[in-house]
C-alpha cells in the first residue's frame, strides 16, 4: 500500500509539472500530439513550371497578320531572312547575353515577325533590345523604362491600351510591338536611323546621346555579320564606342537601310 501510494503521488507530480510545461510551451503540446497521433500523409502533388511558351502569350489584340498564312512580298522576305539566318542569330545572342536559347529563340521570331508587320529592319530592332536591356524582358530602370526595349510605359500608355494596360510592358511580345512602333515612328520623323535613335533614348533635345546610337549601330554591324554566316566574337565589349554619332546622317552612312512605307500601307498601324 505505501509503495502504490508513493508511485500515485509520483504520476501525481508528473502529471501537474507536465500540463504546466505545455501551458507554457503549447509547441511541444503539438509536437507530443502529432507523435501520439501522426496524421495521415498527404499525396505529393507535382508542381509543374508554367511552359516557357506562356510567357511569350501575347494579348489577342497583338495577334496580327505577322502570324497568318498570307503570302510573303518580295521586301517581307528581305527583311525576315532565311531560318538559318535566323538561328545563327539567335545562338549568337543566346550566347552574348547568357539567355536560353529557346528564350532567345522566341524573342528573335517575335522581333523578326514584328518586322514583317510594321516594316523595319529586325536586327535593328535586336540590337535596340540588346544594347537597352540585354534581353532581360522584366529589365527596369531607375526612371520607369520597362522591358525589353525599356519603354516609358508611362509615357506611351495609350499605345499599351488596346493590350490590357501598362501592365502589358513586361510582356514580351507586346514590348517589342510597341517599341519597335516608336522607335518606327522616331526615325520617320528625324529622317535618320540616328536621329531616331537619339530621340528613343530621350536625348533630343541634348547636343549628344552620350554614344547611345554609336553603340546600337555597332551591335546591329554584328548581328548583320552574323546573319551573313560570318564569325563574330560573342565577348566584343557591348560599350563599343562612347563618340556620338551625328544626329542628322543619313542613314546610308550606318550601313542601315530601313524600308519605311506609308503611313496608310503598313499592316496593323
């Protein structure tokens, strides 16, 4: 009887020290319950990454001709080149700018069916989107600039309406639209690939670019080589030249021919 007595005040004591840890403690209270009682596994869902295709869906209002059926002119052939041509650009930039090369894959279509629709040069387009935000698509500066070609989404904001919004800048197909339609309309209006250059990076007004276009000039010279099939050095410093260019050349003198037609006969304007 005093040994049972003993062991019962013994479990007595336990019991109180034990429920005024967990008063204190309530963690260990769970932890002690879910190892009294585990509770039944759950089955392992996969998570799956979205496909890389996803990121380049454009809103339907982008959807243009660029990806129809219709029969290619003779200048849209010029201006979208071959598909190897196209894949020497690709791999080349793929590996100038450490970007995947099915993410460049499709950034290089997307500038080269862009091309087609508003009728610029796309290694022009590429190298603006290069030299802007090394093809970084969700790139922003410190004033606003979005994407890959670093638009002011608040400044052109209408043209961003008819696909959702601004917040359509960080979308890959729609920056690209857009861009190219105001660096388009910037080399229309200055008469001069280097004009519109200086006016698209905000130096209009200024007596130098501080050697914006002398660089994208020399970005576009390569990719033009390597759309040739020539060997261009993917480590070639991409701050080629810190001397402006003249801002009323003609755009022969870059080595650039850009076909722009009437307002009235280009595609989707």
């Amino acid at each position: 009887m005093t040994t049972a007595q003993h062991t019962l005040t013994v479990f007595g004591i336990s019991a109180l020290a034990l429920i005024a840890l967990l008063m204190f403690r309530p963690d260990l209270g769970k932890q002690l319950t879910h190892s009294l009682f585990p509770l039944p596994m759950a089955e392992a869902q996969a998570v799956e990454a979205p496909a890389l295709s996803a990121l380049m869906e454009a809103p339907a209002s982008v959807q243009t001709a660029a990806a129809s059926d219709t029969p290619l002119t003779k200048e849209e052939k010029a201006l979208l080149g071959t598909q190897k041509q196209q894949q020497w650009v690709t791999n080349w930039l793929s590996k100038r700018y450490r970007v995947a090369n099915d993410a460049t894959n499709m950034l290089v279509s997307t500038a080269y069916l862009t091309a087609r629709e508003i009728k610029l040069d796309p290694l022009l387009i590429l190298a603006v989107m290069a030299i802007e935000s090394g093809l970084n698509p969700f790139a922003e500066s410190p004033v606003g600039a979005q994407g890959l070609m670093q638009v002011m989404s608040k400044v052109h904001h209408e043209r961003f309406q008819e696909m959702g919004g601004v917040q359509a800048a960080l979308n890959p197909v729609a920056n690209i639209r857009v861009g190219s339609l105001i660096l388009k309309d910037y080399v229309t209006r200055g008469g001069s690939v280097e004009a519109g250059l200086k006016t698209y990076v905000g130096a209009a007004n200024f007596a130098t670019d501080s050697g914006y276009g002398s660089r994208v000039l020399a970005e576009y010279r390569r990719l033009k080589q390597v759309s040739a099939g020539q060997r261009v050095p993917t480590t070639t410093p991409v701050m080629a030249s810190n001397t402006p260019a003249p801002a009323k050349a003609p755009a022969a003198e870059s080595g650039i021919t850009i076909k722009v037609l009437p307002h009235n006969e280009i595609a989707g304007l």
